[in-house]
C-alpha cells in the first residue's frame, strides 16, 4: 500500500486556504497512485483554535470543509484532522477528531483519547475524551489511528490512566498512524522521536507520524513527519520548518535515508531556524509585510534585526535609532555598521527634545526629587511611543527585542521596550543569544563584534550597566532556567551551589513582575517552558515574593 | 449538630495568611460550640493558583500549613480546601481537596470528581478527577462532602457523564457540604441558587454551601454562602463581597432570614459592589495604596475615578488631567467639577509642548502625509507615559479605564489609555457604564450631568465623536453581546434584525483587535464572558476577519 504523508502549513480560521491546499495535496497523492493520503490534526481549522471552536459557527465551517475534501476522495483514502460534534448530550460538545474518507464521503470518525490540557495545551477545554475504540481499514489493512497525545502516556510517569493503543492492538493493526500537532521547542525533535519509538516497540509495529508545520502566533511547529519501523529505525523524515510531501510503500522495504533534522546539529541552529519561521508566518498570517525595531546598539535588537531580515527580506525592515543624551558613541556606530552589514535602511531619531519636554511637563511635580527610574522610563516609553507612531503611519509591524532573562526579573519598561507586535527572542535566555550572534556571524561578522563583546547596557543613565542591577547573566540564566524550566523550588536552588540571598532575591523578582508579563506581546515559543500561553501565574499571587 | 461556615477573602499563595485567618476562625468557631468549621475550595492556598501547583515546593506548602491547622481542631472538626498528592504514579500529581480534619489530625481527604476545564477555569490542568466515592462522618452524621462543580453537572447539557452525588447517596448522608470557589458574574448567584437547588431537590437532602469571599486579580468572589433546606428555601445566607461568619444548627429548625442579597436589586448595583471589591482587593494583595488615572471629560474615567476613591479612599486617589489642543473646555470644566465633587485633588499636565515636540520629531517621516491615527495615538501615548511617570515616581498604580464596547472594537490605543495596572471596567459595556453613572448618582449628583448626556468623543482630532468611526452605542453593544456572551455567529445576529454589513463589520473588529487585547491589563471580571483569562483566541486567527 502507497501512503502520502502531507506536512502543511495552516491557517487557524482560514478555512478557504485550509481546505485548498488539502484538495491540492490530495490531487498530487492521487498523481503519484497513493492509497491513502494523511494530514495532521485539526488540520481544517489549523492549531489551536482555541475559543473558535465554542461557537458553533466555526464548529460547521470545520464540517463544510470536510464535506468539500470528502468529494475529493475518489480512488484515493484520506484522513483529515477536524473538530466533530460529540452526538451524546453529556460531557463536552466536541471531539477532537480523525476524518477518514472514502469513496467520496466519511467513513469512519475516530476520536483522541487523550486530550493535553498542560502547559500551552487547553484540550480538554473543549473536547471529549474518546471511549470507544476501533480501527480503520484501507485496502484490506487494518490500522491504527491514533491522534497526537494518544501516543504520549509516557512508562515512567504517566499522565493519563489509559494507554488507547492498548485497546487498539487487539485488532491486530498491520501499522499505527498518528496525525500530530506537535509544537517545537528546542529538545522537542528527541524526545518525540524517543516516544514514538517507545510505541513502536512495545506493540511491534511501524508508525506513520504526520505532524504539523508553521507558525500560529507563539505556538511553532517544526514538522519532522516520519516513517519509523517496528524496530524503531526513522526509514523516511520529512523536512523540518517547512511544508514537505511524500509517498512512501508500507510496510516498507527498509530504505534508511539520512535524517533531515541532521542539518540542525545545535539546540542554537533549531531556534534559529524556528524564530525565522515565526516571524515570517506571523507577518504572512496577520496579512503585514514591513517591520520596525529600535536599534539600540545592544546585542537583542542587533540579533532580532539579523532574524526579522531573514524572515522578511531587507527591504521590508525599517531599524531606527532613536540616541538620548545617554547614548554611547560607540553604541550609534555599532548600530550604523550592523545597518550597513545587514543592507537595512535605518532611521535616526533623537529623543532628547522630547526628553526634555517631558521633564519640563513634570518639574512641578517632581520637583527636588531625584532622577530615578521614573525618568529612565520615559526614555524608553518615548522610543516606544515613536516606533509606534511610525507603525501607524506606514503599517509597519513594531518587533519587540526584549530576552527572556530581562522578562524574567522585569528588567524592562512596560509600554517601552516591551512593546511590540510580536517578541522574536522572548523565549530565548541572554547567554542563548549571544549564542545566536555567533552563529549568526558563523560565516562573515553581520553582528559587529563590538555589539557582542561590550558589556550589557540600558543606557538610560550615564555609566549604566545591567549589573548594577543584575547578577553576571550566566549566574542569572541557571537560576532562572531552574526556576522557570525545571520548576525547582528555592531550597534546591539554593543546594545546587547559588547563593541563598540571590535565589531569593531573582525568584521575588519573577514571581513580582508577573504583572508586566501579562502585558507583553507574544512570544515566539522555543523553550519547554516559555512565558505566556504555557505559564499561566496569579498576579496578586504572594508566593516567594 | 452546629455547623460554622466561614467566609473568608483568601490570598494566593500567602500561606502565613491564609493559615492564620482559618486558625482564628476555627477558634471562633470553638468558642461558638460549633462540632464542625467549613472552609472554601482551596481556601490554604488561594482560587485560583495556577501553576504555581506545579512547583513541588507551594504544594509542600500546602500541607504544611493543613498539618499546622489540623493541631488545631480539637473539640473540633474542619473541613479545609488543599491540593493534596495523587499517590497513584498515573494520572496528574495532584487532586483538588477537602481535608476533613478531625482529632488535631488528617481524619480524611476527600478529592473532586468534576473538574471545571472552560471559561475562567483550568482544573484538568492540575488535577485528577476523583473516583473513589465516601461520605465523612461527624457526631455519628453521614455527610456527602463534595467540592463546588461536583454538583454542578447540568441535567439540560450535562458537561459530564457522571454525577458524584449518585455515588455519595448510596451512603445515605443526612445533608450535603458543598466547599466552594465560585466566582462572580452578574448572574452567578442565581444561577448558582437554582444548581443548589436541584441538587437539593433530586437528592432529599439539605445543603451547606461555603464559597470563597474576595478579588484575585481578575477574578471576583461574591461569597453567599448559604444553608438550604431539603425543600430549596434557603435558610441562612452569609453576606456578599464580605468576610462572614455563621454558626448554624444541622438539620436546622426553619429560619428563613431576610436574604443578603436582596440588597442587591440590580445587576448594576452587584457591578457596582464587585468593582469597588475588585480594586480595593487588588491595592491591597499587592501592597499598593495609591491610584492614578487620567480624566478625560468623558464617562468612562469619571466613573472609574468614583469606583476608585470608593474603594481606596479620596487621599489616596490622584487623577490628572493632560488636555490638548483638541480638549474642550467642557472636558476640562466637567473634570474639575467631577474632582471637586468626589473630594479629590486633580493635577493637569497639559501636553500641547510634547506633542509638538513628538510632531517636529517625525516630520523628515511623516512629511505630506495627512494627519491621521498615528497622531492621535501619539496623544494617547503621551498621556500614558506622563501618567506612567507619576506611577514610577510616586508609587502610584495606573487604573486603566478602557470599557468593553471599545476592549471589543480596538477602539482605544495601545500603550496609550490602554495602560494601567488594572482595567476597573474593562467588563462593563458602554451603555453600562451609563448605568453605573446614574446609580453612582442616585442620592446626589457626583459625576455631574454633563459628563453623562455629552456624546461619547476620544477628542484627538477637532470634532471628533465616537459615532464618527462606531454606531452608536445601544446597537453596538446589542451585538457585541450576541457575539461575545451568547456565541452567535454572524446569521444568527443578522437573523435577529442587524444590519448584515455593520454585524460583519463588527465582528471583524473584534475578531482583528485580539493583538490589542493580548496586551491589556487584567479585566475585574463581572460578566458571564470576559475578555482575558476566560475568553481565548488566537491571533492569528483569520476566522470573520
């Protein structure tokens, strides 16, 4: 039996666009005589659709759509993933489902078992845990469908009390087919792979994994659709960050090829590639083309302006420097030779008369009081304030270049620097991206590299640095990382080898600044613990704080 | 037997708190001859705290504290909301609990079986359901203690396949317990009458229902707890957005008392109270004191200002005006006789030079085009940022007072009156916020009339009037509910008498605008659908859009 794996980028909403680019894909699958064509999950609707899917408007486009694809299923089988009506009153209205078509119209309807509700998964938000088990039959094959989580009951912790394969098996499936929406984050590749094959080996059987690709805001899925044999051996990949199709015989004559994650051999190179993605399918998603930044001379901007060029060409972003009386020289010559390596046009703007009138406005209020960050904030608010104007004048997309060490503990200005549209490098930890400028400069230096050498500042007073404030990054990112990423409490921290008053001190600081995260734009998801959408945290929460 | 229901306002993850004030209440209840003290949902912790379940540490926290209180219940029983372990490896780590305290020890735990997984709730998240059934005993009484949405599977559309209750009756209890965190909406507590109500009913049985009492950030707790006969009158009701405390005799002798909420006649009236709670407990979970915000001229920010010198007292309340060139004089007059009448000292900051300053700044840009939303919003940003600055200076937390007609349409600016650690009535449409004018001058004039007939106008261009890019406000809100609340889709609301192109034009604005709601403050939510925690989209979503 030939079966078409189909790895496409969707749209959430975009039913039109949806449900083409299946027909075209179920078209091609035709043309090379596949049996069976496979799409990933929810892929009508695209993932996650979220509160769509409560009204029931939404809820009949996903089955429209499915009704137009069936049509096209003559001579060829297919399954396409879509919301389905749960027909039984009680529990949840909605299934997260496995369309299988045939014959020009629905076959069969299988349902998820296991519905992710953890981190930026809300599921069981909206569906119904399947209970009913039974397996589909293409050209006399009987095989296992499955959708996404329902593989991932893992041995050693397991999160469900059921394993849906393990009701499935008794149909004797010749292979398992599992239809994903898997979103990336640096280790994800592995560990999914690691998954599948524990599957693979405990019911001794090929899997087909057809997973999704693209961007949906924050949420990046990396694609890496595969063939893996009983044995656990990867026969086929698909490509990674990009939309990929293949037709392959199953079971299969054993035809190892070489990975396509291979190209990616650091955790560096998968973010980077999965960043550019994200800022290229934000713009195409929300219908813009051009961006603007600040460039401020520092590493973050200099790093998001070498990102946002990849994704959307040099001649759709628009840098602007926007220099304070606090400014460093070397800071707007930084800026001008990384414009200059770049081939961006950038803009000047200073900000001091504005500064100024500003603090004139005040003076009668705060007279006698000291500088402090109240002023160092209205620098940042002016900068803001004028990259937004400028987004508003000409349609350009302001892209927000705050890291995730200074979202961490605040270090920041709300209606500042932490405006944006979208947070390129939100998720990624201050020591990752001077990891990222130096795999951007691998080949030729793009990022000047005095901007990557000169120690971390705001600028927002004379001599600042962001140690006066902070511990050495690379103290601060461990902290951090076993804090956020690893959940570790402050006692644990602290017999790891920090310091007891540091812990305390950059925990308060997280758990404090909770109130400015939950105004910052979207951030692109790398990290299994990213802020926004996966770490939901109470504001007025009084928690080691 | 007498039962002691206690009311409290919890704060999450203020164990020191939080233990203390149930301590207290246990040794209240002691001196009151009570046999058993009955504490909310949660109540060691806090409703809701989100992931900080995750962190082994808050959940050791937890039980820490229920060990301290245990020692406490001597001559006593109590019945404390907590996490509490799984000890069983599959399924989530955790239960949501009710320990039944008894003997200075842990005489039982007992877990919820339904798990609220929709709108402002993420239970599934963090717990297994429960699926062992036993009743406690007190004094030789069988008792069915169950944890608030136990009893709340719907016989119309169940959410649920199983009742708890069913279990539990085989036990034959003599009355239910039902310990609760159930949140505010305008109307929730009838509502949540009429669900106690038909549990009371099918079951022959009588209720004890103690809920939480207090704000958490967004979330509003009404209180109400109540004693209900097996017949559905309620016999006893603690008061509403109050700590309360009641001792009651179980079966009781019939007493029916004057309701609490009867009080409240309006859903304004309860908008009313639920606001003033909601910032007043913000300020103080926070450890805030002061409040600014800006005054317009126009409806919005007066009432947000009155709201707030209710909740944080007038000496603690500094608004500013920062009129324009495109100010009126009426904004500026009906402003200074809104401050005089509320008691509060107004400052102004004209912005006139700033702006200026901001336009000769963007001119080598902006040179030919015409005036348009950037220059306006330029205004909005300036006055954020001054407001801003007071905050920074002085402590101050900004009241943002943005309504939901505009949150809805994207009719405000981002990081310009968008801004605020609070949005006061960011759940309240426009043509409430009229409503709650009039009631806030139901004795005498506060808000002066002026501000409530004047047409609606942002005043950021000469003439401007809201009507100018909006319909007017009665029409507009009618279809954002039937959008928001109701779930209607476009047929539906045009089917309902609206014109096809204004509903399609409305939906897309709000269906466009969930990038600007993604960075909004936290909303005091008071509707049964509030933007924020309990409404998710995608925004990328090209869905009516």
């Amino acid at each position: 039996m030939k079966i078409a794996l189909s790895q496409l980028n969707y749209h959430i909403g975009n039913f039109e666009e949806n449900t083409s680019k299946i027909i075209e894909s179920i078209r091609r699958a035709k043309k090379e005589k596949a049996d069976l064509v496979v799409f990933s999950e929810l892929a009508v609707c695209g993932y996650p659709p979220l509160d769509f899917l409560e009204f029931g408007d939404f809820v009949k486009k996903c089955k429209t759509s499915i009704d137009t694809i069936a049509k096209e299923c003559n001579d060829i089988s297919a399954i396409v993933g879509a919301p389905s009506v749960n027909p039984v009153l009680k529990g949840k209205n909605l299934f997260n489902s496995a369309y299988f078509l045939q014959d020009g119209k629905i076959k069969d309807v299988i349902h998820k078992t296991l519905l992710p509700t953890y981190d930026v998964f809300d599921e069981y938000r909206y569906f119904e845990p399947n209970k009913k088990f039974a397996c589909i039959e293409v050209n006399g094959e009987t095989i296992a469908l499955t959708i996404c989580e329902d593989l991932w009951n893992e041995e050693d912790d397991p999160l469900y009390t059921f394993c849906p394969m393990d009701e499935l098996i008794k149909s004797s499936p010749k292979f398992i087919i599992n239809i994903a929406a898997s979103p990336f984050d640096y280790v994800h590749s592995e560990f999914r792979k690691a998954i599948l094959k524990r599957n693979v080996l405990k019911y001794e059987l090929p899997i087909i994994y057809v997973n999704h690709v693209g961007a949906q805001t924050e949420m990046l899925f990396d694609g890496g659709s595969l063939i893996m044999n009983e044995k656990g051996e990867v026969l086929n990949e698909l490509k990674y960050f990009e939309e990929d199709f293949l037709v392959i015989e199953v079971p299969s004559t054993k035809y190892q090829v070489p990975s396509k994650e291979k190209k990616y051999k650091s955790k560096i190179e998968k973010i980077h590639s999965a960043l550019v993605m994200g800022v290229r399918d934000y713009f195409r998603k929300m219908n813009f083309r051009q961006a603007t930044l600040g460039l401020s001379g520092g590493i973050d901007s200099a790093v998001v302006l070498v990102l946002a060029v990849e994704a959307l060409g040099k001649e759709n972003v628009f840098p602007v420097m926007m220099p304070s009386q606090f400014s460093s020289d070397h800071s707007v010559n930084d800026s001008v030779k990384l414009a200059e390596n770049t081939g961006v046009t950038c803009h000047t703007i200073p900000i001091e008369n504005i500064y100024d009138e500003y603090i004139s406005a005040t003076k009668p209020f705060f007279k006698g009081l000291p500088f402090n960050v109240a002023e160092e904030n209205i620098q940042a608010r002016i900068r803001g304030t004028l990259l937004m104007a400028l987004s508003n004048k000409f349609g350009y997309i302001l892209l927000n270049t705050s890291n995730k060490s200074e979202l961490a503990v605040g270090y920041g200005t709300l209606y500042g620097d932490m405006c944006g549209g979208l947070s390129v490098i939100g998720d990624v930890y201050k020591t990752d991206v001077f990891e990222l400028a130096r795999y951007i400069n691998r080949n030729k230096e793009i990022i000047p590299s005095t901007i990557i050498t000169k120690p971390p500042s705001a600028e927002l007073r004379p001599e600042q640095l962001d140690t006066d404030s902070l511990p050495p990054y690379d103290i601060l990112d461990k902290i951090l990382f076993q804090y956020i990423e690893q959940h570790s409490g402050p006692q644990e921290i602290i017999a790891a080898g920090y310091d007891e008053q540091l812990v305390r001190r950059i925990l308060k600081m997280v758990n404090t600044n909770e109130y400015k995260r939950f105004q910052a734009p979207p951030i692109l998801r790398v990290s299994p613990k990213a802020f926004g959408l996966g770490r939901r945290m109470p504001i007025v929460g009084k928690y080691l704080s």
